[in-house]
C-alpha cells in the first residue's frame, strides 16, 4: 500500500469480508493488515476505529430488508 486511499479502502474491504466472522477473529485479521505497516499511533487509532465502526454498521444493516415506498397512486 503506498496511500491512506489504499489502506481505507483495504480497511472497507476486511469490514465486509469478516462480518461472518466473531469479533476476536476479525479484530486479529485486522492486527494481521495494520501491522506490518508500522503506522504511526493516530492512523493507527484512525484506521482501526474506522473498522470497527463500519463493521458494526454493517452488522447492524445485513438482516434488515429494505422498506420501500409504495408506488405513486396505490396507496
């Protein structure tokens, strides 16, 4: 990764690719990709808040159906 972008978006990434996974195994998967990279402590804080906070997010969307409005005139 040679960007923030690359990073974000390899931390949106793993968000979605771990939500069938518990939390202890997505947060090492996430230790796994932050890491290496030896990022200074407040991307590190950044990156990692931005995880868990569109994990959650998704987590919290993946079993609700959408509602839709009904058509115009058939109410």
């Amino acid at each position: 990764m040679k960007t923030k972008l690359d990073l974000y978006l390899a931390v949106q990434r793993l968000s979605e690719s771990t939500l069938a996974k518990s939390h202890v195994d997505a947060e090492k998967e996430l230790v796994a990709l932050l890491k290496p990279l030896n990022l200074v402590d407040h991307d590190q804080t950044r990156f990692s808040q931005q995880f868990f906070s569109r994990r959650h997010t998704m987590l919290e969307l993946k079993n609700q159906p959408l509602e839709t409005a009904a058509p115009a005139g058939k109410q």
